[in-house]
C-alpha cells in the first residue's frame, strides 16, 4: 500500500507559458500535520479538511478565540490530517488576472463583513444587529459573553475572509481529485460550504471516462465524507452524486428554519434523501453558525462529527 505523504505538499496544477517562461496554475497547496505517535492505528485514515469558497484552509487551524481546531484535534487523535488551500486560494497562489479573463472567468469579489453577518447566521440580519453584533438569543456568538469579545471574535472570522472568483468549479474540483490521489488510499473527508459542493463534484469526475489517464476513481478511496452546511452550489447544480460506498453526512447547525438562504438548500438535502442529515440542534447541540469549526462549542461539535466518522452509522 502507498503510504501518504510525511510532509505538506502541492498538487501537480497545469503549467503553462508565460512571459517567455513558464508558471503554474490550478495547483492546490496541502498542509500536513503528523498524527500523534501514541493514538496511531492502522484503523485511522488520513483525514482531509477542504475549506469554503473565499476561505483558506487556517479556518481549519484557528479558532478565534485560539482554542484547540478541528485539524489539531483531528491529528490529536493519531490521524495524519491534511489541509487543502483551492486553487487562487491561501498558499496555492493565483494565476495572473489576465490569464483568468481570457479563460473565460468572472471578476474576483470580496465578501464584506456585512455580507459575512446576514448570510451566515450569527444574529438578526438587521443594520441595527451588525452595527451592535446583537447575537441569536442562546447563539454560540452569545455565549461569547460581553460585547468586546463578540466583535473580537467577529473581526476575526472577517479577517479569514479573502478574494475569490464564483466560477472556479472545475479546477477547484480537479485540485481535491489531486491530493485525494496523491494521499495513495483511503481517506476521510470533512469539507465544508462550497468546498462540499466541490467535493461532490470531484465523486462526480469518476464518470467521466478515462479523465484521469488510470482508472482512478476518487470514491474507491473516500470512505467517508463529511459536508458541514454544504453551499447553495450544490443544490443548484447536479452534484449530490451516487455516492457508491462512500458514507456520507451533512451537518447543519442553527438558525436555518426561514432564513432566506438556507431553509431552500437544507430542504434540498433532506429532500433527496441520498444522505444522512446530522442536524445539530435535535442532537441538543446548540446555537451554531455557519462556521462550526469557529464557534464557541467547536470541540463538542467536532467530537459528533468523528463520532459519525468511526462508527458511519445513520443519524
């Protein structure tokens, strides 16, 4: 058996001419941190974290109130953990502007901190609420206590924010078809917002014979798959896939029931019914975000998650 790589890495990504030279693109950056020596067994698979669109894989490494992550608790738990920075995201570097508008991309857009409070459910979507961070009565962002370490939580999950363009689906999908190969065997993944979508999308690349040169087919390895609050993305597009023997789940934290994103895509999934839905709040897991991994109960959270992980057992 191929053993996974000891160390971070980078996706292979095209290369290309370019000012009398060459560089590359669509490549994907993969942070490793070792697993601990004293919970290693061979029941315990690479784990790969793939970040949200206008995110970086640090959502995964931080917390903003610098409490132990998802990836330190992953790696804790004796399982070599990556982290997948998308192409034109964090570490993977960007291709120059010109040569994204002659492929045919749209403009880069920045998500505003204003943007980050309606659309993902820390409080009311009200001026008034932003301008004061009132939170969701019983929200994690309230159990932050006084209003000081609210706003220095919020500003920093506005920091984590960077540029991103809407219509990177496919080389973002190629990018985790890449270190899912280049990790050589099975493997679990947590993904999470449109980075779920795209993990969706690179099952959904198995079909397309012959792409890959070797008969690689991603959902022989991925045993299992996690997609914590999946993107609008992934419902309007056909990638909720046969997913073969990968078990799967999608987490969906709070605050969702009539909110004018989020009640369409939650239907959508538990609708179809292809998957099991770990809804927090009926696990008694309360007054989550979008963000799981950054709120204040992100420890109890995880530990539902690898919960499901080791056992795949429906909800």
């Amino acid at each position: 058996m191929t053993l996974p790589p000891e160390s971070s890495f980078f996706t292979p990504g095209r290369r290309i001419p370019y000012d009398n030279s060459y560089i590359y693109i669509d490549h994907c950056f993969v942070q490793h941190l070792p697993a601990n020596p004293s919970a290693v067994s061979a029941s315990k698979p690479p784990l790969l974290f793939i970040h949200g669109g206008g995110q970086t894989s640090i959502l995964y490494l931080t917390t903003p109130d610098t409490r132990l992550s998802w990836a330190h608790l992953a790696s804790s738990l004796g399982h070599p953990t990556y982290l997948l920075d998308a192409p034109d995201h964090g570490r993977s570097s960007y291709a120059p502007p010109a040569i994204r508008t002659e492929q045919g991309h749209g403009e880069p857009e920045w998500r505003t901190a204003r943007q980050l409070w309606g659309r993902f459910r820390f409080g009311p979507d009200t001026e008034e609420a932003f301008e004061k961070l009132i939170p969701f009565e019983g929200s994690q962002f309230e159990a932050l206590g006084a209003y000081e370490k609210r706003r220095e939580w919020f500003e920093g999950l506005a920091r984590s924010q960077m540029v991103r363009r809407w219509d990177m689906d496919e080389e973002e999908a190629r990018g985790i078809r890449d270190a899912v190969r280049m990790l050589g065997g099975r493997v679990w993944v947590v993904a999470h917002s449109h980075g779920a979508a795209m993990a969706m999308k690179a099952l959904g690349m198995d079909e397309e014979v012959g792409e890959d040169g070797d008969g690689f087919r991603m959902r022989n390895v991925v045993e299992r798959m996690v997609l914590v609050e999946p993107g609008a993305t992934s419902v309007s597009r056909p990638w909720l896939v046969e997913l073969d023997a990968t078990a799967c789940v999608v987490v969906w934290g709070d605050y969702l029931e009539g909110h004018a994103v989020w009640h369409a895509i939650v239907k959508a999934y538990t609708d179809k019914g292809q998957v099991d839905n770990l809804m927090l709040p009926r696990r008694g897991i309360k007054g989550n975000s979008h963000f799981p991994m950054s709120d204040k109960n992100s420890d109890v959270v995880w530990k539902a998650i690898y919960d499901w992980l080791v056992t795949s057992k429906g909800w």
